[in-house]
C-alpha cells in the first residue's frame, strides 16, 4: 500500500476550489493533472472519477447532483487519511462503510464548503445551445436565413 500524501492533499485541494467555486473545469484540470502519474492506487480510482464528472472541452462550475455532491466531500475527506478504496460500488464510496465515512467527516466541515445548492451546483456544465449537432444547427439558421430573406423579399 503506497499513500502518495502530496498528490492526495495536491487532489484534496483541487477539488474543495472546484466545489468552493473558485475555480472551473479548465483550472481544476490542470491542478488536477499531475496525481495522474502517483503510484497511490486509491489517487488514481479518484483522478479517473473526477475525470468522468466534467466535460473538458467546456470550461463551466461544478455541475453534479446532490448525490454527487456528497460523494465529492466524502472523497476530499478520505484524502486525509491514509486509506485505501475498498470497491467503487460501496454507498460510503470511497470510504469502506459509513463508520469510516463519519470518523473524518470533521475534516470536511472544518474546510468551511458550501451546502450543496441546485440551483448553483447542478447547473448542466453544458447548455442546451452547445448540445444541438452542428449540422442541425446550420440547417436551423439556414431555414431562419431563408425565412427572413423570403419576409423581406415578399414585403
């Protein structure tokens, strides 16, 4: 069992910024990026987790659900200590069961975290705007194009 302590707290705290609001998906990334190479196992479990948590190709705040949300805390409390993840299916993820989970869960609430609010943190990172295909997008403003030039025309 190898616990790499700075790529835990270098993880820990890049997380509680994204949570906190004081940074965004490009910023929390790059704080991020250098745990990818630690030889903590458990490091490399998180760091594959948050990856999936985020669309890298838009920089938006923290975007997850109140389930999400509490396992972000619980994931920056376990960054305190020295263990190991159990399973990736356990309910007290990543903490081995729920006793565990509340002996440090004091570590989180001293960090001062925002509760968890839907309307700020579970915005979609990727607005409706950007979800539309591209080529159904062009054929949008074409058909809106050639109304307006046929309103014009007619007038």
């Amino acid at each position: 069992m190898t616990v790499d302590r700075q790529a835990r707290t270098t993880l820990r705290n890049a997380i509680v910024a994204y949570m906190s609001g004081a940074i965004r998906t490009f910023a929390f990334e790059d704080q991020y990026s250098p745990c990818k190479k630690s030889g903590d196992e458990s490091v490399q479990v998180i760091v594959r987790q948050v990856g999936c948590m985020h669309d890298g190709l838009i920089d938006h705040p923290v975007s997850v659900l109140s389930e999400g949300w509490e396992k972000l805390r619980r994931t920056v409390a376990f960054h305190g200590t020295d263990l190991e993840i159990a399973a990736l299916d356990c309910p007290s993820w990543p903490f081995g069961d729920e006793a565990e989970w509340h002996v440090n869960e004091h570590s989180v609430d001293e960090l001062g975290l925002p509760d968890y609010d839907p309307n700020i943190h579970g915005r979609p990172g990727n607005p409706w705007w950007n979800r539309i295909p591209t080529s159904i997008g062009v054929l949008i403003l074409v058909t809106l194009l050639a109304a307006v030039f046929l309103m014009i025309a007619f007038s």
